[in-house]
C-alpha cells in the first residue's frame, strides 16, 4: 500500500512540475502554438496520481498486491509511463525551440504506450485473480454439470 501512495505522490508533484515547465517555457519563448507539453501535466496527474489513488482503493478492498502478477503490473505501468511522459516532454520542449523531431521520437513514445498497454492487461489479470480466485468454493449448479460428464 505504501508503494501505491509514494507513486501517487512523485506523479502528483511531476505533474504540477510538468504544468510549471510548460507555462514557464512558452512564456519565455512567447509560444503560442501547439505543444504536447500542454498535456504531460495531465498525464501525470490522471495516469499516474489519480490512478494510483484508485489503486489504493482497490488494493483495500481486493488486496491485488497478493497477486503473482502484480509487481510485474506495476513496474512495467510505472516504466511505461515515465517513458511516455519524458517523450511528450521532450518532443514538445522541442517543438517551443522550434526544432525538428524525427521518426525516433515517435518510435519511443509508442513503446511508451505498448508498455502502458501490456501494464493494463497484467492489472486486469491481478484483479480478476482476485475477484474470481481458483480454490473458491464451486459455483451452486456446476457439480450437476461435472458429474453428467
């Protein structure tokens, strides 16, 4: 649970960091256009501290740290995120300098997304290992079944 409320907290302030650098810069370079600095903000907050918040919820509830899969789950959605995040930061800072990005920039924000993808799928498998857990007692109706097999 702690580890769940220390990732709430560093996305918390690398949001609110990520709205400052993206105010504080376009002013100094009175940029008006469009940036993807004007959203690493928000990715930071919404993925990362409002996620976390709610994972809190649901590690109370459900207790998904007990799952196999879960700190695979959040070690890959941490890297994924801090990927995708220092790419937008990148790509958008230079677009205010006015400068070109290539193929590559995109390349490795989409590894971004691929590990926030994969970090999604291995969140679902820990929650359902946990809504749905194999040595539960067996469904009322599925011993009929089993035994006209």
């Amino acid at each position: 649970m702690k580890k769940l409320y220390y990732a709430a907290l560093v996305y918390m302030v690398l949001g609110l960091a990520g709205g400052l650098y993206y105010r504080d810069l376009t002013k100094m370079k009175n940029f008006t256009g469009e940036t993807q600095l004007s959203v690493v903000h928000t990715h930071f907050l919404v993925l990362g501290m409002v996620f976390f918040l709610i994972m809190i919820l649901f590690e109370r509830v459900f207790a998904l740290s007990e799952s196999r899969a879960f700190t695979w789950f959040f070690w890959v959605y941490n890297a994924g995120l801090a990927l995708t995040a220092t790419i937008m930061t990148v790509h958008g800072t230079m677009t205010v300098l006015g400068k070109e990005t290539g193929a590559a920039i995109a390349g490795i924000a989409g590894m971004g997304h691929i590990l926030l993808t994969v970090a999604l799928v291995l969140f679902f498998v820990c929650l359902r290992g946990r809504l749905f857990p194999k040595d539960a007692a067996v469904r009322p109706g599925a011993e009929k079944s089993s035994a006209a097999a």
